[in-house]
C-alpha cells in the first residue's frame, strides 16, 4: 500500500475551503429519505450509483435533515442532556481546521421466536461512531461493534448450511464464537473505517476497510454490501457529467487456510463509469475481475493497476482460467421529480448462439434487475418495487475460489444464483414517526445434498449435473415469502437512533421433502442506531 499513500500525498490540493465532511450513513432507509434532499443540494452531474458517497461532496445534507426533524420539545431544546439524547451528536467540534464529531451505537433487542420456544433470541451491541476533518482537504471515519446475539431458528440455519470449510459466518457479519452458557448465542465483533483525500476539485481517493454498493435498488447484481467488510482501495474521479471509479479490494476465501494459518487472499479489481445523459438518464457501465491467490505467491496483479484498462485483454494474457471476469450495466430514469425507475443487467458468461438456440447451455450465465420508486408521490410515502432475475451457476468460476464471493457470501444478491424475486417497500413518515414494510417473494432452485443445480456460488461449475436443459429454478424448487413490518419513532435523527416494535414472517415451502419445510413468525422490540444494512431477508 506504500505507493497509495504516496499517490494520495502527492496530490494534495489547497484550493477547497475548509468545511465539514461527512460518510452518509448506507442504509436503505436513510438512504430513500436522503436522495431527493441530496439532489436538490446538487447538480445533475452529480451521480449516487455508487456508495458509500464521497464524504467532500454531500456536506449538509444530514445536518439538514436532522435540523427539519429537530425535537423543539421544552427538555430536548435547552437542556445539554436533552439535545445530545435526542437532537445532536454526543461530540460535535467545529475549527477552521479540524472537525471531530462522535456518537455511540447501539443494537438492543429483545424478539421471540415461534420455532424456538425455550430460547429467547436478542441482539445485545454496543459501539461507537466517529468521524472528523483535518484541514481542507482530509477526512476520516471509523465505527467499531461488539455484539452478543442469539438469533431467530431460521438464521442458525442459514449459518449451519453456509458452513464451508469448518468455518461458519454470520449474516454480513463475518465469524464469531460461542457464548458461555447459552445455547445457540453468538459473540462477534466487526469494524469499518476509511480516510477519504480530495486531491483536487476532479479527484478522490479513499482508502477504507468497509464494503460498497452499486446500484439503485434494494439489491444489486454488480457489486452489493450482502457480505462481510473487506480493505479497499478507490479513486473517484467527476468531471463534467461524468463519474468513474476504480476499486481494489482484497478479499478472503475462508474455507481455506495458508501456511501461516491465515485464511486464503483473493483480489478484485474493478471500474464503474456513470455518465448522466441530459436531465433524466443515468447509464453505468461496470467491469470487474475476480482471481485467486491458492499458492500464496501471486499477491496482486500490477498487469490491474492501470485505472482505464479493458479487463478482457488483461485475462487472456495472463491466462483464460486465472481469473472471473463479470460485465455489467446500471440504468437509472428519472420520470418526473417523484417517480424514478432503475434496472441492471450482469453477464458472466454467455454466447449469443447457445441463447438464440434456446437448449438451456448451463453457461449461459446472466442476470436481470427492473425496479421503481415513488418518492413522496403522497407526501411522506416511499413505495419501491423491483424483480431479480438470476440463471443458474451466474457468479461462479471453474475454481470455486474464484468465485464472486468474500467471505462465503456472495457479492452481489444474497441469494447468489438460480432465482427469482419480487420486492415490494412501503415507507411512511410523519414527523419522527413510522412505519416500514418490506415483503419478499423469491422463488429459488435449491441445491440437493451432494448436487449442484446452479444456486451455490461458492461450488465449481465444474461439477454441475448437466451440459444443456438448464432451467431457472431447477433443482428443489422452494418458494419463499418473507415479510419484515416496523413500526416506531426516531429518538435522535443526528445518527438515526431508532425505538422500534416488529414483525417478521417468514414461509420456506420447498417442492418436494429433500428439504424441510419451516414457518417462522417473530416479534422484536428494540433501540437500534441504523447505520448500515444487514440482510436476512432469504
């Protein structure tokens, strides 16, 4: 990483005024609520296909939003416990040089289970967040979590059947251990951070351990925040109506180790160009490659370094097998002020021929995404609703460690390969108060034990079970609903501290007996500080 930092001091510029920076939290409700206020506060040149968003370029709009929800309340306004408890940073210093604000972070959740009546799951997380400026053109973040949990039956089941390797993981979470005296709880602990440098009024850089997310969806098909963090490289340059990234990642592959026991490296390489087309169109084009370093002697390729390069030529000089090369686009319209629609599209491999043909070649390998957004059509309702579509073994390689994976998670989709999905999102906000619902409806081609029919990632191709007659949704068809329903009141919209009362139902009803069938119903109460995602919707 030498070279880096070097790269990111060489270009240091002094032309900006100092002013505040600040990492826009990722979730996607904070999200919704937060992009027509982030496009009122900028120009169409700029893009929000790509998060987290540059720190220097969205500069007021979260201290916005926190001021139009101010509690004026009489103990909230004029008292110091008052404001830090329910309108302000626990620290917030402001120099013409330096900015340092922090908060804590906290998960505290009590729920109960209707398939696991003599263990109560909870989510006990304790944290803080902080992030800051130094002089004009540097800022910083870093979050850390310690958490203690016992989750509901169906996600112990998730982590037993991802169990590759030995080495179980938790929902975009990573690994964890036992806690002593309780049966099925989990002690884990997981923490992000990154230094963000405006070169220039064109160029960022960010150097970060964390994860990334592309697209305008609730889910992505190129590159998603699904799976555990990972260290990271990005350069962002804007110019004119234009915004390209390049990212360097290092990932891990934890079913296996190397000679000093730590687990296998991997590495991603990958650019996304956005270009915003008049005033309503917004076309992403997206390349990234995946390769493995199984005699622990590659380390990175140099042959990836340059940042405006096409990838395909790069693999076939270093060998066609080395490396998992992924091609895709994001489009975004914008209908009215309200109304946007949005879609991608991920090929992995696939010849025109065999798909004109229609014979179900397994490597015709692709992916579909189309999906809407009302934004306060009704004032305070947000309405979203998006299909996936994903062909069997999409994302998986010849060499299964070359897989689009980190960490046994896919990438991309939480439910990897070999599916279909409908989402819909209903929204609603009334000053702090609300209500959220999501309902899920997936239809998947499960996966036999000792068979493989395109939905595990993770698994080679090369042990799938036919040449041709690949369907989507072959294997164990099992479908799938999935229902989250919230309802409470932001108590501090500063860092979206949240009391918050909830319903999950949850159906798994698969074709056939190979797999069981399971009905979950779980009820939660808890305070949460909502900051990033975590999926178990699958």
């Amino acid at each position: 990483m030498r070279f880096i930092a070097i790269l990111m001091l060489g270009c240091l510029s002094t032309n900006a005024k100092a002013q505040s920076t600040d990492f826009l939290p990722v979730n996607y409700n904070v999200r919704l609520r937060l992009q027509m206020a982030i496009e009122a506060q900028t120009d169409s040149s700029h893009h929000q296909g790509f998060y987290p968003l540059n720190p220097f370029t969205y500069r007021n709009v979260r201290p916005a939003f926190a001021k139009k929800y101010r509690l004026s309340a009489p103990f909230a306004d004029s008292t110091w416990v008052g404001r830090k408890l329910f309108n302000e940073m626990l620290i917030d210093l402001h120099t013409p040089d330096f900015d340092f604000q922090l908060h804590p972070v906290l998960n505290v959740q009590l729920g109960n289970d209707s398939r696991t009546a003599d263990e109560t799951p909870y989510i006990n997380t304790r944290g803080f967040f902080v992030q800051g400026r130094i002089g004009e053109n540097v800022a910083f973040y870093s979050d850390f979590y310690e958490n203690q949990a016992r989750f509901p039956m169906y996600i112990n089941e998730w982590i037993g059947q991802n169990n590759y390797g030995g080495l179980a993981v938790l929902p975009g979470q990573g690994a964890f251990k036992g806690v002593r005296n309780q049966r099925n709880a989990r002690d884990f602990a997981y923490a992000s951070g990154a230094v963000s440098l405006q070169a220039s009024r064109f160029f960022n850089f960010q150097l970060g351990y964390g994860k990334q997310f592309i697209g305008d969806g609730y889910r992505s098909f190129l590159l998603s925040d699904n799976a555990f963090s990972y260290p990271y490289f990005r350069i962002q340059s804007n110019f004119w109506r234009i915004q390209y990234t390049n990212l360097y990642t290092q990932l891990r592959d934890v079913r296996f180790k190397n000679a000093d026991e730590s687990f296998r490296r991997k590495y991603m390489v990958a650019h996304h160009l956005s270009v915003q087309i008049g005033e309503r169109w917004r076309v992403g084009l997206y390349e990234t490659v995946v390769y493995s370093d199984s005699a622990g002697t590659r380390g990175f390729e140099f042959d990836y370094l340059v940042p405006i390069i096409f990838y395909r030529p790069v693999e076939f000089a270093l060998g066609s097998n080395a490396v998992n090369v992924i091609l895709g686009a994001n489009l975004h319209y914008k209908l009215t002020d309200r109304i946007r629609l949005y879609g991608q599209v991920a090929l992995d491999e696939f010849k025109f021929s065999e798909i004109t043909a229609g014979n179900g070649w397994w490597a015709n390998k692709y992916t579909v995404q189309v999906g809407v957004k009302l934004l306060e059509t009704v004032p305070g309702l947000f309405l979203q609703s998006e299909f996936n579509y994903a062909r069997p073994y999409t994302y998986t390689h010849r060499q299964g460690d070359m897989a689009y994976t980190h960490y046994n998670q896919a990438l991309a989709h939480t439910l990897g390969a070999n599916f279909r999905e409908l989402i819909l999102i209903a929204n609603y906000y009334r000053g702090r108060w609300f209500g959220e619902a999501l309902f899920q409806f997936s239809w998947r081609g499960l996966d036999p034990p000792g068979e493989n029919w395109g939905s595990q990632v993770l698994l080679g191709y090369e042990t799938r079970e036919q040449e041709y007659g690949n369907e989507t949704l072959q294997g164990v068809r099992t479908n799938i609903f999935y229902s989250d329903l919230r309802a409470g009141w932001v108590v501090n919209p500063s860092y979206n501290l949240r009391f918050e009362v909830g319903l999950r139902w949850r159906d798994f009803a698969p074709d056939t007996n190979i797999l069981q069938a399971t009905n979950t119903t779980y009820w939660f109460v808890g305070l949460r500080t909502a900051l990033n995602n975590i999926y178990e919707d699958f």
